[in-house]
C-alpha cells in the first residue's frame, strides 16, 4: 500500500477501515485519498483528503535537532506545516510563512512576538471541527522589548495570512449581576 507513493504498511484493517504506517517522506504533501485493492477495483473519496505534516516535538521537523527554545527567532516557512503538539518555551518571535496547526489537546504558545505573513496560517481548529480544548496563545514582554516594525512590541500580527480561530460554541455569552459593580473594585 502507498499514500502519495510513499509505503505504508497496513496494521490492522476491517470493512470500513485501514490503519498504516507511513514511511518517511520530505516536506509537506497533501493528496487524495484512493484505494485500490489488487485487480477488484478503486475506491476514491472525494472529501477524503490525506496530509503529511511535521510535528512540532519531533526533532526531524527541526533538521535533527530538538525543537527551538526560551528566546529564539522562529521561522515556518511557506510549503511547511506544523502540528503544534505541545506548550512552547517563550521565543522572542515566531514567523509564520507556512503553517501552524493546534493540535487537538489542551496547548500554549508563548512568544513575545507572533507574525503571520506571506501567505502563513495559524490555525486553532475550523469552521466545520471546532476546537474542543484549552488553546493559550500568550504574548509576553514589555514596553521596552525590541520592537517590531510598523506593529511594536508584545503582537500577534497578520500580514497577507490567515489567523483561523474555531473553538466550542458558547451558548451565553452574558451574565445578570447579583449585585451592582461598582468602579474600581
């Protein structure tokens, strides 16, 4: 069995299903799912699309290194996407050219400065599969910090990107008050 030419190695199967191991691959594909089985025929599934992605704690993602840490500059760029798949240490800015996916589970990202550009996406689930946990993107920093052109310091901008934000739906978004709030308190 192949997924975009690359082995993949069934582990388990049944009617409706088929679990395999992929082998390794570069860079990010994206395909259409086809399966065929021996000479009896082709299933194709047209809303069925498969994709290689890096994953963020793997150290293949990060040219055999371990993933960046406290302070560094950050770059994903364009044709990479990344499943964020677990907290970061706080980097001094975090470049988005590619793409950065949450994973499903609870995640922070930390960073003093996050910048979504040319073309780059952010993502934290979508409009058809909302996101079910706890997503945490915390800016951090000071006035004082290193500024970043035309947006400053502690920013999470957007520059020709994609910021895509899809959480659980808040059924009330409102509260009665038991008592009257009383300025500063």
């Amino acid at each position: 069995m192949t997924i975009a030419g690359i082995p993949c190695k069934i582990t388990s199967f049944s009617q409706t299903e088929i679990h395999c191991t992929t082998g390794p691959r570069t860079g990010t594909i994206q395909t259409k799912v086809r399966v065929e089985v021996g000479n009896r025929g082709i299933a194709t599934q047209d809303l069925a699309d498969f994709q290689y992605i890096d994953v963020w704690s793997s150290p293949f993602t990060w040219g055999y290194k371990s993933p960046p840490g406290k302070g560094d500059f950050v770059q994903i760029p364009k044709g990479q996407t990344i499943l964020l798949d677990m907290d970061t240490p706080v980097f001094s800015i975090l470049v988005i050219s590619g793409e950065l996916i949450f994973d499903e589970k609870d995640l922070t990202l930390n960073a003093e400065k996050i910048l979504v550009a040319d073309g780059g996406k952010l993502q934290v689930g979508t409009e058809e599969r909302p996101f079910q946990h706890k997503a945490k993107i915390v800016l951090h920093g000071h006035m004082h910090n290193k500024r970043l052109p035309i947006f400053g310091t502690k920013v999470l901008a957007v520059r020709q990107g994609t910021l895509d934000l899809h959480g659980k739906v808040v059924p009330i978004t409102w509260t009665n008050l038991a008592t009257t709030a009383l300025p500063g308190l």
